[in-house]
C-alpha cells in the first residue's frame, strides 16, 4: 500500500503542474467555475469575478478536466497493480456527482498552482495548501481503486462461498450459535430463505457468545497469517465486522435462495466489504 500511496501522490504531483490548453484557462473562470459547483477556496477570495463569455470558461474547464483524467488514466494504465481497475477507477471518479468529486479538488489544485505572486503567498502557504489538495485527490483515488478490486474479489469470494467451494468444518454446537448471533445482531433475517436456528437440533443451553468470540478469533488469526497481514488490517477489519459478513454468506450457503435473492445478497456482500476495505486504505 505504501508502494500504491507513492504512485498516487506522484500522480497528483504532476497533474497540478499545468497543461497547455487550447482555450486559456484563468482563475476568474475557475473561481466562477468552482463556486457554481458549490465548491469554495479561500486563496480564490482575491481573484476578481469571471465576467467572459461562460460557454468559453466552461470549455477550458473541461479541456483541463480531460487533460488532468487522461494523465490519471495513463498513470493507472503503467502500474502493474492498478492497471486491471485502471477503467473502473475512471468510470467511478468521473461519475462522481456531489460537490466533493475528484475533479472539482484537482481543480483546486490547478487554481493554487497558477498562483505566483509571492506578496499573495506571504499570507497564505501555498505549499501546505497543495499538500492538503493533493493528499485529499490521491486519498480518492485510492478509495476508487479499493472499490474497483473489492467489486470483483469479493464478488468472487461470495460466489465460491456460496456455491460451498470453501468448506467450513462446524459443529452443530457452533452452527446454532452462528445464526443465533447473527440473528440477534439483525445481520440475518429468520423470516427468510427457509431459515432455522438450529438446524442439527443440539443442546441451546450453551454460552453462544463465548462460542462466538472463539470463532471469530480463530477466523482472524488464520486471515492475519494466510494473508500477512499487520494489526491496522486486522483492527479495521474487526471494527467493521469482516468476519459477520464471512459468516452469515457462510449461513446463506446453507439456505434456500431463489436466483434474485442470491444477486441480492450477493450485492449487500460486495457492497460491505468494500466498505470495509475502504477503512483499511492507510493500512
């Protein structure tokens, strides 16, 4: 990840250095531009208003916008790691729709950049500026990248779960008070799928949480050492709830699902444990 971390900050370095574009591109028009986006910055506080022709403002900015993605793209395309999500980071950054989307802050950065005059700067810090705007593009960036990889490990993961490729050795004991757990953690529903509690028909006078805690704990001892992972992994994962998610597709193998349930869950899966990698990212 620090490798990763490296690429990405050396991309955005070079992103907010500049481009030559066919139309100019001024800071009244990104001030104009950015403000219409809901986006304020401070260092644009001086600049004067916009007052050219919009069509030729909105032009430069997506000229630069275009530029600046397909730079990003070419860098995601030349690294090993990244380059099989290389599209599926762009798809995502690029459909981002709120005020806080990736090119509005590499935007930001452009703005910074073209700002010279040192008596400006000796009231602002321009190099802590950047630094900030450059961490929070890269920081997107990496966000998209875990997502992309998530969608289709994890989906992979469900898919060999549920289809029973991985085997998981339970007693009867355990296999009640997984669902017990899970039910009583609303992470499993028994309304559905033809769901029982106790489907070998053991004692329940057991401490189901005890029982619980031991398996999660064997779960995250073997997940640190098959994928060496080191303790930031394994908090954010226990945080977050890695090992209930594994568990209850572990359930839902067991269960009857019709076709569109399956997807569902499939999905709510995908979609958790990306969100939970997505923690993991300054690991």
């Amino acid at each position: 990840m620090k490798g990763l971390t490296l690429f990405l900050y050396s991309a955005a370095l070079l992103l907010a250095l500049g481009f030559a574009d066919a139309e100019p591109l001024t800071h009244e028009c990104l001030k104009y531009y950015l403000k219409g986006k809901g986006v304020y910055l401070s260092t644009l506080d001086y600049v004067d208003g916009y007052v050219g022709s919009v069509s030729d403002c909105e032009s430069a900015v997506r000229t630069r916008i275009s530029s600046l993605n397909e730079d990003l793209r070419d860098k995601l395309k030349s690294d090993r790691k990244s380059r099989p999500h290389a599209e599926c980071v762009m798809k995502d950054i690029e459909e981002e729709d709120d005020y806080e989307r990736y090119e509005n802050v590499i935007l930001q950065e452009v703005a910074v950049e073209m700002i010279s005059s040192w008596r400006f700067w000796k009231y602002f810090d321009k190099k802590s500026t950047l630094e900030g705007l450059r961490a929070k593009a890269d920081d997107m960036v990496k966000k998209s990248l875990l997502k992309c990889k998530g969608h289709r490990e994890f989906g992979d993961l469900f898919t060999n779960i549920n289809e029973q490729n991985i085997l998981f050795d339970r007693s009867g004991e355990q296999e009640f008070c997984i669902r017990k757990i899970l039910v009583n953690r609303t992470l499993l529903n028994p309304s559905f799928y033809n769901f029982r509690e106790n489907p070998k028909n053991v004692r329940t006078d057991i401490d189901c949480e005890e029982v619980f805690k031991q398996i999660k704990a064997s779960f995250y001892e073997n997940l640190k050492e098959e994928k060496e992972l080191n303790d930031c992994f394994i908090e954010a994962y226990i945080k977050n709830g890695y090992a209930e998610n594994i568990l209850k597709a572990e359930v839902l193998s067991k269960l009857t699902l019709t076709r569109s349930d399956k997807s569902k869950e499939k999905q709510n899966f995908i979609n958790n444990m990306v969100d939970i990698s997505i923690d993991t990212k300054n690991c």
